[in-house]
C-alpha cells in the first residue's frame, strides 16, 4: 500500500542482502520511521516490543529473523536455539510457529553452508505469499461489501466496523480484515469504516485509522465501548475483524474486547465475519479454550502514549498512582458467535465443517 504515494510493504530485504527492513509502528502515526533488523536479536526484540506486530507480519518477522541467525550459526544447534527465541517473543498468533515451522522444513535437511542463502530466500517467499494470500481474502471479501451495496439506497456507504488493527500494517501488504474494505473502495463501492481505538495500545487509533486515510477510505474513529451502542441503531452493517489463532472448531482469538463486539453484534443481528488466512488455523487445537492468550504489562493500561502541541511524543499516566492494573491482550470469541469467515480460498461457515470445506488436505491432521 502507499505511504505518501510511495508503495510500501511492512517487511522487505535490506540492500546488503543481508538484514531486513521494518516500519516502526510504535513510532506511528506522528513518525514514518524504518528500522534495519542485523541480528536475531534485533528481530526478536521488534516482535517483544510491537515494533512489528499482527499475526502475519509477526511470523514474516520471525523468518527473516531466522535467517539473520543462520548467517551466524548455521549449525542444527544454531538453528534449534532461533527458533526458540524467536517461538518465545509472543505466544498467541500462531503465525509465529508456523512461520518457523516453514522454515525449519525448509532448511534443516540442506548442508549448514547452504542455509542462510535459502533461508533469505524462503522468507521472502513466507512475505510474498502473505502478500497473495491478504490479496485474495479482499478478492472474496468484496462480495460481502457489494451484496450489502446492492440493498442500500445508491451512494449510501457501507458501513463497517473493525476492531484493532488487521490492516497492511498486520500482514505485509493488503491486510486482512482491511483487504476487502481496500478492494470495494478501489471497485468504486462507497464504504466507510468505523475504527475502534482499541485500548489499551490503541492500535485501531494508531494504526487502522492511519493506513486507512492514507488509502483515502472514509472512516470514524470510536471508543471501544461505542460499538454496541452504533450497532443498536443501525449504524453498522457489517463487521470484519482479523484474528491471531483460529482454532480447528472455528473459535477466534482476536485483541482484546472482539468478544463484545461479537456479543453486541449477534444481539442485533449485524452479520460479524472474521477474515484470515490459513496460516492462521491451529489445526491442532480442538477448540478456543487451550490458545494462549498473552498478559502484557500493567504499564500499557495505566499510560497512555500521545503527540503534544509542539510536536514531542510522549507518554501519560491516566490513572492514580498505586492501583494495578490487568491487561489480557487477547480474548476468544466463540464460533457460535461468528457468521462466518472470509479466506483466501473462499467464504466458509465458521465451524470445523466449514473449515475442512475449504482445506479438505485437512481432515487427517485436525484435532
Ligand atoms: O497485539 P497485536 O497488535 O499483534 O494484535 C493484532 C490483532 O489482534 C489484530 O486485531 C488482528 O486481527 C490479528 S492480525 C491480522
């Protein structure tokens, strides 16, 4: 996507051949600022603190960082201990394991001389194919967004709810939960977003609402509590959120406070879709109940991180010294909950049927 009519992906090789390139999101929106990943460690730490985050960019991050390691250690002992650092910055999105799955396949059976030239290789390819993935859940999205078009009176926006950010920002381009809002904005169809700021690291604030004006496409930035109330009065037409763990019965780990918007959503009857891709399935998890969901630091809740007057970035405290704070990142939402979900190989009822519908190669590996 563009930044400045410049096209943009959140990942891409350094000119050396040799690091990796990523947008600092923890800068925006007041800073575009790219930072060069050397080392593993430096991957490591760029998905510990969200200077890369998302579920698909999260594990596009963790294969460069994999092949960073190998260009110091290629040794097996070398590529074993990788992956367990890079396995332990964040436990929810699945991506980050299957990503290194990926590329453990692709490189533990070749010479230790060979590994670090095929690993760069095969990350790139982990980014393209997210790239065509994302493209193609918009390519199926769309027809969600035109069939409610279609009823509206004409030039009446579409309107869309989204929680955190599943945007170009998460993925490597496109996004997902955003692609198909790109692509029915790009095929003319009006649409206009509502963009839930989502506390406590505000990356519907951020994030979604950056990338989205930056594309052009008509949005409003809510309080998260305001979802139930815009929904009440039909002021929502459909929501599409992302996820980070799909589970094989079709429950969703998604940002914390998706629960209520599906609750809010099933309670007035606005159709709540998900939209992923398949490296997002945990095949091995029978249901939403055993996916790790992460804690983060009480800090995120007590503070607050904004742009003063005179330009300086700065961080807040918003509530009295001395009182503690939880902040689950994660919540699951049940399938029951889910009208459905939006992938690259199609729309599918969110249950294990609809599910092995799409990935039929499935059936003998899912728990
Ligand atoms: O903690 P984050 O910012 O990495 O969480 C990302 C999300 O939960 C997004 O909402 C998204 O749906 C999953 S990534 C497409």
């Amino acid at each position: 996507m563009k930044i400045d009519g410049k096209a943009y992906r959140t990942i891409w090789p350094g000119d050396d051949g040799a690091s990796a390139v990523i947008i600092d999101q923890t800068k925006l929106p007041h800073r575009f600022e790219t930072v060069v990943l050397g080392t593993v460690e430096d991957a490591a730490r760029a998905i510990l603190t969200m200077q890369v985050r998302g579920a698909p960019l999260i594990g596009a991050t963790a294969a460069y960082g994999l092949a960073l390691a190998l260009r110091r250690d290629a040794s097996d002992a070398g590529l074993a201990a990788a992956i367990a650092l890079l396995a332990r910055q964040r436990p929810t999105a699945v991506n980050l394991r299957w990503a290194l799955g990926e590329m453990h396949r692709a490189v533990a059976p070749l010479a230790p001389d060979t590994r670090a030239a095929a690993a760069f290789a095969k990350a790139a390819a982990i980014a393209d194919d997210d790239v065509e993935t994302c493209r193609r859940i918009g390519a199926h999205g769309v027809a969600l967004i035109r069939a409610i078009a279609a009823k509206k009176p004409a030039g009446a926006p579409v309107n869309i709810l989204t929680h955190c950010n599943a945007g170009w920002l998460a993925c490597v381009d496109w996004g997902t939960a955003t692609s198909p809002i790109y692509q029915a904005h790009d095929a003319g169809i009006p649409v206009h977003v509502w963009v839930d700021e989502t506390r406590p690291r505000n990356q519907g604030a951020a994030l979604t609402a950056y990338e989205l004006a930056r594309h052009g496409v008509a949005h409003t930035l809510i309080v998260d509590n305001a979802g139930g109330h815009l929904m009440q009065n039909g002021k929502v037409d459909l929501c599409i959120v992302g996820t980070d763990r799909v589970a094989a019965n079709g429950d969703v780990a998604n940002k914390i406070g998706t629960y209520l918007k599906a609750l809010a959503a099933h309670d007035t009857g606005v159709p709540f879709y998900v939209a992923l891709p398949y490296s997002t399935i945990d095949w091995t998890l029978a249901s939403g109940r055993d996916i790790p969901i992460e804690e983060r630091s009480a800090d995120e809740v007590l503070t607050l991180q904004g742009q003063l007057a005179d330009g300086s970035v700065t961080r807040v405290a918003i509530a009295a010294p001395g009182s503690p704070a939880a902040n689950p990142a994660f919540d699951v939402t049940p399938q029951r909950l889910v009208t459905g979900f939006i992938t690259e190989r199609g729309l599918a009822p969110a249950d294990r049927n609809g599910l092995l519908a799409l990935y039929p190669e499935r059936r003998e590996s899912t728990a």
